[in-house]
C-alpha cells in the first residue's frame, strides 16, 4: 500500500518552489496555460524523497505511513527529472534530494516580489576560497611575529548558498587563531570537533551565504622562524649590536600551498588552493 500526498500537499509543494521543478540543473516551469480558456497544464510531479510503500526507492522503514505521506517527505519535480531520480538511487540520495528542497524555497522565498532581472530563480550557488593576508604582528603571549590571515567563503554564483562548509588540513603550516575574527572568539561558522588531522567548520540551518556575499569564517596564523640577523643591513639599523647581543632580529615565513575542501548543499565539495610566498620580517627583540 502506498502512502500518497494529498491533494493539498501536492498543491503546497508547486507552489512553495514557485511551480518549477527542485533540480538545480533543471528548473523547469511546471505549469501553465492551455489553448482552453480556463484550463491549465501541470508537467509536474509530487515525488517522494522517500519511498511511499516498502520496496520503493530510497524508503525508510523507520518511518510511518503518516510521515511517508507528510509535505517534509515531498519535492517537486518535472515529470523528467521525478523519473530520473527514481531510476538511479545511488546518484540521487536522500540527502541530495533535501538540499535541492531546501535551496529551491530559497530560491521562491528570495525572488519574491522581484522582476526577472533581479530574479535569484536561475542558476545555482558557486563558492570561492577567500584567503588574504591580514597583517604580521605580535603574538599575544610571546610577543613574537606572526603572519595572520583572513579564511572565507565567496558566493559567486546566482543564487543561496545553504549550509556552507570548509576544512582543511592541521598540516597546511596555518593554525587557528584563538581570538577569532574580531579578538571576541568569535567565528563565522561553528567549528566541528576534530576529525584526525582535518578542522572544519561547518554552517546549520541559519548559515547562509547570498549571491555575491562573502562569509568570513576564522582567522589563522603561521608562526616565523628566527633568522637572528642574518639579512639585516647595518646601514638601516646602525645601532643594530649591543652589549647584551643584537637589538633586531630577521623573522623569515615560509611559503604557504593552503588547501582546502569547500562545500554546500546541493553542489558537490571541491578542493581548492592558494599559494603564499615566503616572507621576512625585522622585529625589535624582546
């Protein structure tokens, strides 16, 4: 037995994505006007994110008939693409199915009361790495030179970017900076607890980045290494030994080969790269 959506509940899916189809990829319109004065054609389909009766793709049997039959169960499609994601389970997953939901209500909510040139309706988000250099400056505690940077994400594609998400790699030569952003602790996105040798910060449900908006998520740092005054021109520091040893010293940063995996729903993770060269630094010893 199959537990069906309602009529209601299938009106409410078309209407909640603006009666286009939930693919990204595809984003057809689902209905519209027949030569009949008063009629009207509907090239969509109501599909279950999973099955509706035992057997059926994706079905969950932990799950009952009343939330089978629930709209938190359903997506609108195209009848194409209802086909296509019944016909191959292992592309199309749960998972992949919710964030096509998910980002296509956005996409409605966001294009409401717009005109088509301002329309978010088309298209699909695309993120950057945004890493940049900051500042060399103090460490708190030591009072040594660090090299700190800015690490974000960049929406450059047309439309909602939900849930976005980074990590990368404890062996990158970059450590997080324990102040955060703003010296306040503060993050862009919460950071997920450790996996291995990965840091990853990971967006919920309220994490959203909006076409053309950057997202600063946390600020790293690159120790120096002590080069004592090996590079230093005496010329520029005349008064460069003492007694007690040199006042400077050269603090040389190697380079950095920074990557990174960048993600959202309903677009798939990519890894992505950005190379520092090294630098020096001549600091008054402490």
């Amino acid at each position: 037995m199959r537990d069906d959506f309602t009529a209601e509940i299938k009106r409410n899916l078309a209407a909640r994505v603006g009666h286009l189809c939930s693919n990204p990829e595809c984003r057809a319109l689902t209905s519209g006007p027949q030569d009949d004065p008063e009629g009207t054609v509907n090239l969509g389909v109501a599909a279950h994110i999973t099955g509706a009766s035992l057997g059926g793709p994706r079905f969950d049997a932990a799950l009952t008939p009343a939330m089978r039959s629930s709209i938190d169960n359903g997506i609108w499609l195209c009848q194409n693409c209802g086909k296509l994601i019944d016909s191959d389970m292992t592309r199309f997953t749960e998972s992949l199915l919710r964030a096509w939901k998910l980002t296509a209500e956005d996409h409605a909510r966001y294009s409401l009361g717009r005109t088509a040139g301002t329309s978010t309706l088309v298209g699909k988000p695309e993120l950057q790495l945004y890493l940049e250099i900051d500042k060399i400056g103090p460490d708190v505690y030591t009072q040594v030179p660090v090299r700190r940077f800015f690490l974000g994400l960049k929406n450059v594609g047309t439309v909602l970017a939900k849930f976005p998400g980074i990590r990368f790699n404890r062996s990158s030569g970059l450590g997080l900076d324990q102040f955060g952003i703003n010296g306040n602790y503060g993050t862009g996105l919460p950071q997920l607890p450790s996996q291995q040798e990965w840091i990853t910060f990971r967006g919920g449900n309220d994490h959203v980045i909006h076409a053309a908006e950057e997202l600063m998520v946390t600020k790293l740092w690159q120790p120096g290494e002590n080069r004592d005054v090996d590079g230093i021109n005496v010329k520029d520091y005349p008064n460069l030994h003492t007694r007690s040893g040199p006042t400077h010293h050269r603090w040389e940063f190697k380079p950095i080969n920074f990557r990174c995996d960048i993600s959202a729903e309903g677009i798939p993770t990519v890894t992505v790269e950005k190379e520092f060269p090294s630098e020096s630094v001549v600091w008054l010893r402490r």
